[in-house]
C-alpha cells in the first residue's frame, strides 16, 4: 500500500523534533534541583550548630535526676559536703586493703543553708563557712546522700569542727569556727612498771587535757544578735574536760576541738 503525505506537514513536523529548533528552557534543570532540594530539606532531620562544650549533665539524688536540672540546696543550718576520697594507701605508700582503708570525715563545701534563727529574738545566725571551704565534721555527724554519682553529706554548722582554705588541711590554713577552741594537746610519753615508753596516745583510757590554744573561734551568737565573746586567747595554755575535745590530726601533730565551756581554766 501507498500512502500520499503532504510534504509541508512533514517539514513541519522535522522543524519540530529538529534540535536546532526545538527551545528548550536551560534554567529548567537547575529550578527542578532547587525544588528537590528545598522539599529534601524540608523533611530531612534539623541540623544544630556542634556545640563547642558538651552540655553539663543534670544532677542526679540517690540516682534519680532532679528535675528542671535544679540542684541540691540545703536548707536551714544544713551544709552540704563532697565527701573527701577514701584513704586507701598510708603517707608512706603502703596500700591499705579492707577495713583498714581511712575515711576522712572531711570534705569540700558544696552549697550552704540560710542559717538558722534564734529561738529567742528570731535573729538568723550566719554561717560559718562558705562554698569552697574545706570542713572537718565529727565521725558521726550528718546524713550521707549519693548526689551527681558522688557520696555527699549534710551536716548541721554546729557539726562543723574546724574550716580550711586551699585542697589540704595544714596547721597555716586551718581555722576556727563558732565558739569551737583549736588546741594542740600536749602528748606526754608515760612509763611502765616494766619501763615501757608508751605514748600517751596509745592509752585508750587516759587522753590528753592540756595543751596549747592555736586557734579561737569568733563565739555563739546570742539573742540579742551580737556574738558571745571567747575568754581564750591563741598562745594561752589551757585545761579542759577529760574526753570533752574532738581529736583532730592536721600532718603528724595531735589537736583537740574544744567548745568554749569545756575550758575549765588557762594558765
């Protein structure tokens, strides 16, 4: 069979598909791209600027996280205290093991109370120490927590036996608080029957009672607000009442914390 095409409607349609004539849009590759892009973009995840610290992590009690990222703030006369590391090895470099590790009851300060008012006149006393300060606290005193994966305690200001400045306790940087007296006990070596030299340290039923005034507190507050004056001086020697001191060892010398009405007299 034969088929008659008009030749005109032939050039027509080669002009059409010819490349030469045919317009094609060059921006129309680059505007579909842009569209891709922009509706990739809109679900793909949203991106932030990489942080250059990592953020803190939130404060945790006894293993639960506190809301809002709020922190642990005592209140009253309660202080709260990191708990200084457990003594595991003597100033000497001999491991301990057990029982016979030390634990320190000491540590830093990490948040103070408000204080707490006089139940007289109502007048709040102020605290005496503030964060940052180093405290050493009587063995059994205050309410151990497990705070931020650390072991803290809370312990009243009148717990609170000696203050220091710096990372270690030293007979420079120790301080007095309340109405609390910092004496360096006389340590008298005593002779047995058998002549023996015992220190005096070592007899459990005899411990020392006189010694040297280091350091003396600023006093109690009364209820007129103002503060109770100390009737001790440093460089006094003094008597106290037998056991009435709380031992505290600063390097290799022996103290005892004594409140003001166990001074009995000073000579």
């Amino acid at each position: 069979f034969f088929f008659q095409v008009n030749a005109t409607q032939v050039n027509q349609s080669i002009e059409v598909l010819h490349p030469t004539k045919m317009k094609v849009s060059t921006s129309l590759p680059l505007a579909l791209g842009l569209t891709a892009a922009a509706t990739a973009g809109a679900f793909a995840p949203a991106r932030t600027k990489a942080r250059s610290a990592a953020a803190p992590l939130a404060a945790t009690l006894e293993g639960r996280q506190i809301a809002d990222g709020g922190a642990l703030k005592p209140v009253n006369n309660f202080v709260l205290v990191k708990v200084a590391e457990i003594q595991d090895k003597t100033d000497s470099g001999i491991l301990l093991t057990g029982s016979a590790k030390v634990q320190k009851t000491e540590g830093k300060v990490i948040s103070v109370g408000p204080g707490s008012a006089h139940p007289e006149s109502g007048k709040v006393a102020p605290m005496p120490v503030n964060e940052g300060d180093g405290v050493v606290y009587g063995q059994y005193d205050g309410t151990e927590v497990e705070y931020s994966d650390d072991r803290h305690t809370l312990i009243r200001d009148s717990d609170i036996l000696v203050k220091y400045t710096g990372d270690e306790l030293t007979k420079d940087s120790v301080e007095a608080v309340g109405d609390y007296v910092l004496v360096q006990v006389e340590m008298k070596d005593e002779e047995t029957s058998g002549g023996l030299i015992l220190a005096k340290s070592s007899d459990d039923n005899s411990r020392p009672s006189t010694g040297v005034v280091v350091r003396v507190g600023p006093g109690k507050m009364v209820s007129g607000g103002e503060m109770m004056p100390m009737t001790v001086s440093e460089g006094d020697k003094v008597k106290f009442r037998d056991f009435a001191g709380n031992e505290v060892q600063i390097g290799e010398e022996e103290f005892s914390v004594v409140k003001m009405g166990d001074v009995l007299a000073k000579f």
